[in-house]
C-alpha cells in the first residue's frame, strides 16, 4: 500500500506531537466548583457487589466537601472496577448518591482468534469466568484451547484478603504447549508448565505492592542445542519477583488522563540451576485531558535481561505483545528492549450509553460505547547484551487510525502507520496501544 503521508518523516511528525502537546496541555483547573458537604453516601443497585467495595475506591467520605471534580475522580475510580456498565454519582444537599449498573458476573464464553494477528494462526476453545465472586470483586477464571498452541489456565484474584485490610492475593496456574517466538533454531514447540502466587498490599488509592513466587518447566519436543539450557532439552526453576505500581488513570479501559507507573524486578533460577537471570522491568504511562473526553499520551518501556545465558523463551520480542506501528508485522528478537509511544486521542463521539431495555436484565440494559480518531508515533530498539546499542537501529512508525469502544471493556482499532523506510501498513486489532 503507498499512500501520500510518504512525504512525512516520523521525526518530523513526532515534533508535531510535542508542539501540539504544549500548545493544549494547560491545566483546567480554572473552572469554579460550587462545593457541600458530605453528611451521607447512599449506594444503590449493587445487587451483587458489597458496598465496601464500592466505598473503597471513593476519596469523599462524610464531612468532605462535595465538588464536579471529587465526583468526576470517584466516578471513574469506581467504573475502574471493571465491575459495572454504568456509574451516576450525584447529590441532593448532604447526600451523595452513587447507583450503579452492574455488569454481567458469571458466564461462558468462546475463546477464538489469531496468534500474535497471524490469520494462518488459528486458536480456538471456551473460558468461564466469574467476575465477582462472593460481591468481593474476587476473579475467577478458566480457559481451554487448541488450535496454533494449546493451553489450560486457572486464575484467580482476590482484592481484599479480608474486609478491613488492603492485602491482596492472587494465584495463576498454566500448562501450554506454544510455539517458539525465536525466530534462530527453526520451529519447534515448547511444553511449559507455569505456577505462580502473588502476595501484595495496598495503600491509599494509588499504590501497590506485591511479591511473587512460582516455578516454571521448559520442555521441547525436539531436543537440539540452542532451544533449552540443558541439553536434555527440560530446563525447570524457580521465579520470584518483586513488583510496583502506581496507578491514577481515569479510565484503565481507555485512558485520557492520568498516570500510571510500574516497576518489575524478576529473578529465574540461582546459581544452583541452569538459568539464572535477572529481569529489569518499567512501563511510564501520562496522559494529559486536552479537550473533553480527549487526550495526548506518552509512554515509555523497557525491559533489560541480565545474568546468565538466556534461553529463547525468555527473550525479549517486538512483533508479538509489544509491537512498533509502522513494523506491526515485523518480528525483531533480543535481551534488551526499549520503546517509546506517543497517542493524541479525539473523541468523534464521547463515551456515552446506550439502553436496551428489551434484554430485561439490568446487566445487559445499559451499554458503553464511544468513537475515537487517533494519532500516534512509536519509536524503539532491541539489541542482545553483546551488541552495542547505539550501533542497533531505530525502529519508528507513525500513523492515524479510528478506535471504537464498545460494552464490556472491548476496544477495536482500525489504524496505518508508516515507518521510516516509508513502508506503509493497514492492519486490526482488538486491544488498547497503551
């Protein structure tokens, strides 16, 4: 495909970005907010979900002052939830009263799709998920799959270990058989048994805290050298990590304000056992609200293998969850990985509600659904610790595209990039850049 955006470099359109951010990025802060205060909150039509839960996420509590600002932030902290189709706060005097719409809690679903966006990559299989078990928020999760590769997972998250405290828990288990992301060796197909337990706290609204501890197993059909550390072709070890985040986005489905920054220290094996590597991990996420609705982002990645020899499934990629518009398609293989995202967000048509009363069931009754034109460039290297990266090249896109969000967290983008070879691309994704 050519098109006529050739003529446009990404450095020159990336400077477009940083003066536009500059030029709309002020503070709106100059508004006036007619103020009262809070004597009672008054929570209806959680019929499932504690109202604890709900008060959890709330900064206004009884004696604060009452502003469009406090409601618009709890209003969003509490949709973040993932837990309701529709959030109202509003207030009569003294009272504030928050209703809800609860999303749909329990049910099966079908699991199909294509790999990494590879159409002769097929998956297919079925998933149940209980999505507030107990009222608590607590995730309960099951898939199964065939297809490209095949999978078994159970996860299972809890919030609140119990009502008065912020510590959290969470337990992941998975058996697989995937194809090799290494694009050196040829291709093969690893067994992999993974377990992994999360315990962690949190404090205030914004900061978390959490320890992970696990064990992996390795294992390829076709034992050769290269694809596994031990040459019996089964490399097995324990993980343990240490993680950080902070988090003050206004909408984690689609954001357009806000803030979120997170750090990974992650630890395979020991000098006891064949691997032995350590994994440096951030991801710096703002957005700044330039209209209604509507947002310019900025992110910044990167993930840094250290240690011992690394072995192909640990390696870092683009090309598969971590891609650079302009290379969507393209697949690049290191230890080391850094990326750099920019996203002018625009609503062609606000987030808003649709009714369907005819379901007659309030899970399935209100609806969100929004329209959003959008800019971005993206910009990264990847390099293995015995190459120099300032001698590695800089891979970079930029583009426009067309996201559309639909009901139950589902965000469906239509987008072209072109890269610095003045290569162009058209391609569909069902997920959020960032």
């Amino acid at each position: 495909m050519h098109t006529i955006v050739h003529a446009i470099s990404p450095s020159a359109l990336l400077g477009v970005f940083i003066v536009f951010f500059f030029s709309v990025s002020s503070n709106l802060s100059g508004q006036t907010e007619k103020a009262s205060v809070l004597s009672t909150v008054m929570i209806r039509g959680n019929t499932i979900t504690k109202d604890y839960v709900i008060l959890r996420e709330m900064t206004l509590q009884p004696g604060d002052t009452i502003t469009p600002r406090a409601l618009e932030h709890d209003k969003n902290q509490i949709y973040n939830l993932g837990l309701f189709n529709r959030v109202d706060l509003t207030y009569s005097q003294d009272t504030l009263y928050v209703d809800v719409v609860e999303r749909w809690y329990f049910f099966p679903f079908p699991v199909v799709g294509f790999q990494y966006n590879d159409f002769q990559k097929l998956y297919y299989g079925f998933g149940v998920m209980h999505n507030n078990l107990r009222g608590r928020n607590e995730k309960l999760l099951f898939t199964i799959g065939w297809g490209y590769d095949r999978w078994i997972t159970l996860e299972y998250n809890a919030p609140y270990l119990t009502q008065h405290n912020d510590y959290f828990v969470s337990l992941l288990i998975t058996l697989q058989k995937t194809h090799n992301l290494s694009v050196l060796g040829g291709e093969y197909e690893n067994d992999n048994m993974s377990v992994r337990c999360s315990l962690g706290k949190r404090w205030g609204l914004y900061h978390r805290f959490n320890v992970t501890g696990g064990y992996d197993v390795w294992e390829v059909n076709e034992p050769l050298a290269g694809r596994t550390l031990s040459m019996k072709g089964r490399d097995a070890f324990p993980v343990l990590g240490i993680h950080y985040r902070y988090d003050t986005r206004n909408n984690k489905e689609y954001t357009t304000s806000g803030t979120l920054v997170k750090g990974t220290i992650t630890k395979y094996g020991s000098r006891s056992f064949l691997v032995d590597l350590v994994c440096y991990e951030y991801d710096i996420r703002h957005f700044y609200p330039i209209v209604r609705e509507g947002g310019v982002g900025f992110r910044s990645t990167a993930s840094i293998l250290s240690g011992g020899i690394s072995p192909p499934y640990l390696r870092m990629f683009f090309g598969f969850s971590e891609r650079i518009r302009g290379h969507y398609f393209r697949k690049y293989e290191g230890e080391r990985r850094f990326l750099v995202s920019s996203e002018i967000r625009f609503p062609m048509l606000t987030p808003r509600h649709i009714s369907f009363p005819v379901f007659g069931m309030s899970q399935f009754t209100q609806m969100r659904y929004g329209v959003y034109w959008v800019f971005f460039g993206d910009a990264g290297k990847i390099w293995y610790r015995t190459q120099r990266i300032t001698q590695q090249p800089i891979l970079a896109g930029v583009g426009c595209g067309f996201h559309v969000l639909l009901p139950y967290a589902v965000c469906v983008r239509l987008e072209g990039a072109i890269n610095e070879h003045h290569q162009s691309e058209l391609y569909f994704a069902w997920d959020v850049s960032f």
